[in-house]
C-alpha cells in the first residue's frame, strides 16, 4: 500500500487539542453567569463540558500522533476544520439556551465572531443584543478575542504538540502577506504575539474603565476591539454611552489593532525607525488622516461642531479601514458619496499581519505601484524596473501571488453576489453582504448598516455568507484549496 495522502490522525489530534482550548475559555463566562444570575449556569457548564469533552476523546484517541510531522496539506486542513468545529461547538451556548433558537441564526453569530467579522442577527424586536443574557454576551465577544490573533497560534505558543510542523500551521494561519519575523523560532513568535495582544487588551479595559465604563463592558470592549471584531454589548454600539472619551479611546487602540504586529513589537522595543520606514504604515497611517480631513466638510451639517463632526468621522474611517465595524453613527445618513466611499472601504482592510480582514492595505499598494511601473515600461519596454516596499525590490512571484489573490477575491464577491440574488436578496444587499463578510468587516450598506442587523436575510444565504466569512477570515487559499481537486490527489 503507498503512503496516506493525508495523516488524518494528526489532523484530529490537532483539532481535538483546539476544541479542548476552546472548551476551557468558554467556562470563562461561568463566573459572570453567576455574578449576573442570569439564568444561563446549567447551559455553559454542558457546552463546556461537550466542547471539552470532545476534543479531548479525539487528542486522546490519536496521542500516539501527536508528534508526527505536518506538512502543507495537513495544515491547510487542520486551521479550516478547526475553524469550522470551534464554530459548531461554540454555538452550544446560544442555542441549547434558547437564546438564539434558530441553528442557522446560532451558527452565523457564532463564525461571524470567530473570523472577527462583526455581523449580527440581534437587533430584531425580542432578540436584541442587550436582551442576550450578559454570560452569553461574554462568550459572544470572546469568539472574536480569540479569532482575532487566531487560536492555531495560541495552541503552538502554549502546547508542544504541532513540532517541526508548526511553521505550516502558521503560515497558512498568521494574517496578511508579511515576511518579518519577531523571532526565528515560530514557538516563540506565537508567543510574543500574544504576549502583545493579551497587553492591549488589558491596557484598553484599564483605559476604557477610567473613561466611564464598567468592568464589564470594558473588557467586552476591549476583546473586540483588539481582534478589529467589533461585537458590542449595546444596541447602538459605541455611540450609545455617549462619551467623547470613550470613542477616542477605542479609535486608538482600533488603528494599533489595525498595524502590523511585528510594528508594534518593534515599537515596543523602542525602534521607530522600522516603524517610519515601513511603507504600508506610511500608506495607512494617510489613508485615516486624509479620508478623515476629506469626509469632515460633508458630515459638519449634521453635528454642532466641528470636533463632533471631526470625531464622528475619524471613528466610523477606522473602524471601517480596519474592518472592526463598531459604529458610533450611521454613516449611510450622511449621503451617497460618503456612503459610497465607505462601501469601498470594505475592501480595503488595514495591515498584513494585523487582524484585520479585506485585501489589506500592503497589496493594494503594490499592485498599485506595479500599475503605475507599466506606464514607464510601455516607454522602456527593455528597461527591468522592479517594484519596490519598504526600498527592496518586490519579486515577480509575490507580484504575481497578489494578482491570483485579488482575482479570487473579485471571482469569490462575484459569484457569492449572485448566490445570494438567487435566495432573493435585493442587487445591492446582495453586494453589501457578501463585501462585508467577505472582508470581515460588519456593518454594510442599506438595510444591512451600521444600525441594522442580518436576522433578516433567508437562511440559505447566512450559510452561504458564513464560508464566505471563514474564506475571508484565512486568505482565501487556505479554503479554497479544499475544493480544489489536486488538494486531494495523491501526485
């Protein structure tokens, strides 16, 4: 007999060790079911005891495995699967509950935070957010913490089960197309990651809670603002406390989510000069300053002043640019042309190697250097002028992979655009979801805004914008590649 062409032990043993990961942080929100008394005890303890007990039948089951290599093909499988079972099993909570009753409402809300994206099917008359009890709230908006740096790289920074195989695990996980490096051992970067992430999130409840929040709306806060998720505990999300504070502070920490991680490390460290010299920062950092000074004069007859204007536009350009989707205003109120920009934005997303969704801002620039280069090699058609980042030329290959990749993402928002007009969805909501799923961001346009919710959609098309969330979520490949028919053969 040849060889397997998918060690499929490994694979369950990796799985099974992500839902036990997962079982344990769902009991997190015990002690607030407690605290709350909000009924909901009995429900996460069995949710937590299935998660867990599950993934640990199956890491038990295959320990024998557990130190056999992961090549490509196992990797790619190992972070959709575990995506996919942290989505089913981390529905438990809402529907044995009751509290989202529908499976297909439960599972939508469940993959719309673990992939950070922010849409919701709360809002309607007796499901509404601030009617979800506070414990599920919790859980709610820890799907998106723990989505937000991704769960594979927490499992290789804390378990020493995935080996040599851990850098696979990484690459097809790790957010955006970024070379750098915190340090050469993919152990050790995992954990420096966290360590950065795991800070910010402290930090900001610390902030959020001398600005005028309790303790527990600052750390649901403060999880989904790290994770550029974007998941509130109020019906009219950041704007409904009303503080000035608030939003400044959440837009802060909103555009440090946004940047690369390997820039904040080195920020940390005390080396600015990486920082200044990296051109996608540069690109982002004036993509936020000019579209804010741009939007301003549009929105002033709105507001009473121009730092109301100022700030409401500031906060709605980098929630959107970092495809956190918290709103503070609806921004579909302040006309077509704003609306319209805003649309765009659901494309962008902000940094490689943040977690963020979208295209990310480092492969719109390239490709939008490599356009401008095309004009100078119609005038010197033997001239080699190669595209440069950061004053090092790019290569041909990478050119090329971001050329496959905006291919896929424009094949993808098509194709998932006209599945969901089959279901019945309007032309234009059609586009609005599947761009904001696609993208991770939220909140879309029309009825699907920053003040309107998904409950609405057919059930069919909330399937279908959930793997459309889990391919946006991972890059596109590593989803994508499962379908294709060379993934499974054997040559």
């Amino acid at each position: 007999m040849g060889k397997q062409l998918i060690n499929t032990k490994v694979v369950t043993h990796v799985v099974g060790s992500l839902l036990m990961i997962s079982g344990f942080l769902m009991s997190f929100s015990i002690p607030f079911s407690i605290y709350f008394e909000d009924g909901m005890l009995t429900y996460l303890i069995i949710s937590c005891l299935l998660t867990f007990g599950t993934g640990l039948t199956a890491f038990l089951l295959t320990r024998k495995n557990k130190n056999d290599e992961i090549k490509k093909r196992e990797g790619y499988l190992i972070v959709s699967l575990g995506w996919i079972s942290m989505a089913i099993f981390g529905t438990l909570p809402f529907y044995i509950s009751g509290q989202i009753p529908s499976i297909h409402n439960a599972f939508f809300e469940t993959m719309s935070g673990l992939t950070t994206t922010g849409a919701t099917i709360l809002g309607e008359e007796g499901h509404k957010i601030s009617e979800l009890a506070p414990s599920l709230l919790l859980w709610r908006s820890m799907t998106q913490w723990i989505g937000g740096m991704g769960i594979i790289v927490l499992t290789i920074a804390i378990l020493p089960l995935l080996g040599i195989g851990g850098m696979e695990l990484f690459v097809a996980e790790a957010p955006g197309p970024t070379k750098d490096k915190i340090h050469p051992r993919i152990k050790e970067t995992a954990k420096r990651l966290w360590i950065i992430y795991f800070g910010l999130t402290v930090a900001e409840t610390i902030a959020l809670m001398l600005a005028g929040m309790s303790f527990y709306d600052a750390i649901n806060h403060a999880f989904t603002t790290n994770s550029t998720g974007g998941f509130s505990t109020k019906d009219g999300s950041v704007g409904e406390f009303h503080s000035p504070l608030i939003e400044y502070i959440i837009t802060i920490f909103m555009f440090i989510a946004g940047t690369n991680f390997t820039l904040i490390y080195f920020g940390f460290k005390g080396k600015v000069k990486h920082i200044l010299k990296n051109d996608e920062f540069k690109w982002y950092l004036m993509a936020v300053i000019g579209l804010t000074i741009v939007l301003t004069p549009f929105v002033m007859s709105h507001y009473d002043t121009l730092e109301e204007s100022f700030r409401a536009v500031l906060f709605q350009v980098v929630s959107m640019i970092t495809t956190t989707g918290y709103a503070s205003a609806d921004f579909t109120l302040w006309g077509p042309l704003v609306t319209f920009i805003f649309f765009l934005l659901l494309f962008s997303g902000a940094s490689a190697g943040s977690t963020s969704g979208g295209i990310k801002i480092v492969r719109i620039v390239v490709l939008m250097k490599n356009g401008f280069l095309e004009f100078k090699k119609r005038l010197h058609p033997n001239a080699i002028i190669p595209v440069h980042l950061n004053k090092e030329p790019v290569s041909t290959k990478i050119i090329y992979n971001l050329l496959a990749f905006i291919f896929l993402y424009l094949f993808i928002f098509t194709t998932g655009s006209i599945i969901l007009t089959a279901f019945g969805v309007k032309f234009d909501e059609a586009l609005s979801a599947v761009a904001t799923s696609l993208g991770n961001v939220g909140p879309g346009i029309g009825d699907l805004g920053p003040s309107a919710h998904f409950a609405w959609l057919p059930n069919g098309s909330k399937w279908v914008l959930a793997l459309l969330m889990l391919m946006g979520r991972l890059e596109l490949f590593t989803v994508a590649l499962l379908f294709t028919p060379y993934f499974w053969r054997r040559n």
